[in-house]
C-alpha cells in the first residue's frame, strides 16, 4: 500500500509538471488585453502638438510648352467663313452717276485690299464683290436678291447701295434679311426709323442745300433765287432745302424750277426761265453734264448770277471743257466731305497713303474720299462685331447700330448709336472754290494737285441747317 501511494504521488507530481510547461507555450492572442483605465476613465490626447512637416513639392518637369492660347469662337452664317468676309456692292457704273461711282468703286477694292494685306478681319480676307445697277431700280433689286441669298454669292452686309430710290426699293427686305447696307446717297429718308438697317453719313441733301443757300447769298449779298432740280427724291430733297433756307432768310424764289430738270430733254424752257428771272443765286441739284447744260446755255444769253449745288451736280472733269471758266467764274461746289488734298487731317493722309500706294495711276479725284469714309464704316462695324464674337449677318448690323464712326476730320462723324435723328444727322458742308486754271486731268495720285478746286469753308453749318428740327424733307 505504502509502495502504491508513493507510485500515485509521482504520477500527479509528473502531471503537475507538465501543466506548468504548456502555459509557457500560450501565444499574446490567447492573452486578455489589460484593463487601460482600471477606474473606467481615458486619458485626453495632448493638445497644441505641430502638424506633421508636408513633403516638399516635387519640382514641375523642365521645358514644357506653354499651352496654346485658346481663341473664342465667332458666330458666322452666310457670307463669312473661317478664311473671307464677303460684302456687296450695288455700284452705278454704266448709268447716269458712272462718271462718279465707277472711280468711288476703284477706290473701295483699293481699300479693302491694303486692308486685306494689314491682316484683314479677324484673320479673314476681305472679298469684295460687285454688282452693276446701271443706276436702274428693278436691276438694283435683282442684283440684292443674288447678294442677300444664302446661296455662294451670299454676302455679310452691303458695302455700297447707290442711290435713293434703289436704297429704297431694298429698305424692307434689308431688315428682313438682317443685312447692313451702307448709302452712297444722302437722301433726308435715311435717319428715320424705317430705315434702322440703312447705314447714311455726310450732310444730307435738304440740309446741304440749306448750307449751300446760306452760303451763297451771305457771299453775295443775293435778295433772290432761282432753283433748278431733277425729279424725284434727290431734286426734290434738295429744292426743299433750298426753299427752307430762302423762306429762313427771306430770299424771293424768282423761278421754282424744282423738278423742272428732266435728264435727256431740251433743256431750253428752264435756261430761259432761268435767264428771265434774273435771279442773284442759282440752286441747281441735278448731275454734272446737265449742269454744264444748264450754266453754258443761261450764260450764253448773258445771265450773270452765281450758282451752287448739291455735291453730285459737279465734277472737276467739267474744268477743261468749254464751261470750265463760267464754272470758275461764277460756281461754289458743295459737298458732304472734305476734298482730296485739302487740310492736314489725319484721315487725309490716310487717304493719299493709301491711293498712292495702291492706286498709284489714278486720276486725282476728290471722289476717293467716299471710298475711304465708306470704308471706314464696313471696317469699324466688321471689327466690332468680331470683338463681339458674332459675325453674322444680325450681328453686324448690330455692332454698327452701336457705335460712332471716327472719320478723322473728313467728314463730320457718323453716329449710329441711339434714337433721335437729330442727334444723328450731320449739319456740316465742305465748301470750294473751282478754278479751271488749276485743274490738270492728267495728274495722277502721285501729285500733289490737279482738280481745280480749294476749300474755302470746312464743316460750315448755317443757321438754317442748326435750327433744324428732323424730318425728311422729301421722304421715301
């Protein structure tokens, strides 16, 4: 027995051993965490400590190009594409106002191309595309239906519409069309407000003739007038003017020819009338060949008064015929502008810049100055537009009802900006002296003179014209 509990005392001595040795072996996941906080509470992470240092920025990689500038879309639809412009010009060069409108239009391309080699519009080149009216309304409307459609001979606004009732006929259907069309007329209509896409500058008709009156008897001391016009809405204009300034000056109209001018007729009824009338001042408004008709016929039967006009009823190409010393004699031209040469404007060394250089053989004429002033208005309208980002055709015509247009001391300024005709319309006539004498039909742009005619007044507004108050004096 004794020998038996001591075998069982060493057995469970053994046991007990090899328990104590397995607890050696238990791993950290067999053993609780101990209690953090044996009182329940946590302790507050320290305040205020730095922020950890950011890694230092990575260098940017050397020599990369600078990104492309991006350029903002422009808004184009007919007539304009990513490389040309195209405007519209309904010109006269085979009717009556040839002799006047075929030079206006060799100095309009001559224009538009120095434009082109400045860079043009926008980047885009300037076409300039012609059409011949012949002066004749049904072919001025053809001719706008070719330019106004959509189609390749589509263009953005008309850069030149020549003559009232023309401009007329088309006045609607420019609105419709949302074209701009600038006026090579100066008929009283165009500052009204259904001709908002007519784009006019210069000294209308019925106020130049105005000017022109007042001008003539204050140099003349003249008590009575004589006026002689063409039918229609260019005679007309220019009669009312000139029996506004008479009735404001209380000259007495001794012969009312208005009218009276029928081109192509015998011309004899109205040089008698006039020579009878004995009149101090003659008014003519009418082209230059009736003119020459007009003043040859009624001082060959010995009328010795003075005459003026409206700026289409002269041309210096009159100085070496047979009137040419009546005209120096007795004639004062009028006219919207200033004349080639004359005054040290910076628009006038523009113009002889830019016609010596890229008309070099032309004959010197005072008419390039339409050329220019006309287009001064397409570029300055174009270029506003671009700025705004929107060269359609609503687009320009909206750029141009927005701004004045500088002409640089050529012409009194146009501004197409705002509501009241009155601040609009121009007032001001340039006024010459004709001397068939100093007149050389062979000078060229490269000489210095050669039309015959000297300023003798600049942007001269009459009282008449001053107290003006707007309404078209013959409208259309």
């Amino acid at each position: 027995m004794n020998r038996l509990k001591w075998l069982l005392a060493v057995m469970v001595a053994l046991a007990m051993l090899a328990a104590a040795c397995g607890d050696d072996d238990t791993t950290d996941a067999d053993t609780p965490d101990p209690d953090p906080d044996p009182g329940g509470a946590t302790e507050d992470p320290p305040e205020d400590l730095p922020d950890p240092e950011p890694d230092p920025p990575e260098d940017p990689p050397e020599d990369l190009p600078d990104p492309e500038p991006t350029t903002p879309a422009i808004a184009t639809d007919v007539g304009v594409d990513d490389d040309t412009i195209r405007i519209g010009f309904l010109s006269d060069l085979s009717g009556i106002f040839a002799g006047l409108t075929v030079p206006i239009t060799d100095g309009s391309q001559a224009y538009f191309e120095r434009l082109n080699d400045q860079g043009g519009i926008a980047g885009r080149m300037i076409e300039v595309v012609v059409r011949d009216t012949g002066y004749d309304v049904p072919t001025h409307q053809t001719h706008y239906d070719e330019l106004a459609g959509s189609g390749p001979d589509g263009v953005v606004m008309i850069g030149t519409s020549t003559g009232s009732p023309h401009t007329a006929s088309i006045r609607e259907d420019l609105i419709d069309d949302e074209l701009a069309g600038i006026v090579l007329s100066w008929n009283s209509s165009w500052a009204s407000a259904g001709s908002a896409n007519v784009f006019e500058w210069g000294t209308n008709y019925c106020v130049e003739a105005m000017n022109g009156v007042s001008w003539l008897a204050d140099a003349h001391d003249a008590k009575s007038i004589a006026i002689v016009t063409f039918p229609g809405d260019y005679g007309e204009d220019g009669a009312i003017g000139a029996k506004l300034a008479a009735e404001a000056l209380g000259l007495e109209v001794v012969y009312d020819g208005q009218g009276s001018v029928v081109p192509g007729a015998d011309q004899t009824p109205v040089i008698t009338n006039i020579v009878e009338s004995g009149a101090d001042i003659v008014w003519v408004t009418t082209n230059a060949s009736s003119l020459a008709e007009l003043i040859g016929g009624a001082y060959g039967e010995g009328f010795t008064g003075q005459w003026g006009g409206n700026g289409p009823s002269f041309s210096s190409l009159l100085l070496p015929t047979a009137v040419g010393p009546i005209l120096t004699a007795n004639y004062t031209h009028f006219a919207p502008y200033a004349s080639i040469g004359s005054g040290d404007s910076a628009g006038m060394a523009d113009v002889l810049s830019l016609m010596r250089e890229y008309a070099p053989d032309k004959q010197y004429l005072s008419v390039y100055i339409n050329s220019w002033l006309m287009g001064e208005i397409a570029r300055q309208g174009l270029e506003k537009a671009a700025e705004n980002g929107d060269l359609t055709r609503a687009g320009v015509t909206a750029a141009l009802q927005s701004i004045e247009v500088d002409f640089q001391g050529l012409a009194a300024n146009a501004n197409y900006a705002g509501d009241d005709p009155n601040d609009q319309i121009a007032r001001g006539t340039w006024v010459y002296a004709v001397d068939h004498e100093t007149y050389n039909g062979d000078a060229t742009m490269l000489d210095d003179e050669g039309e015959g005619l000297t300023m003798i007044g600049e942007n001269y507004v009459s009282e008449a014209a001053a107290n003006w108050e707007y309404e078209p004096c013959f409208a259309i």
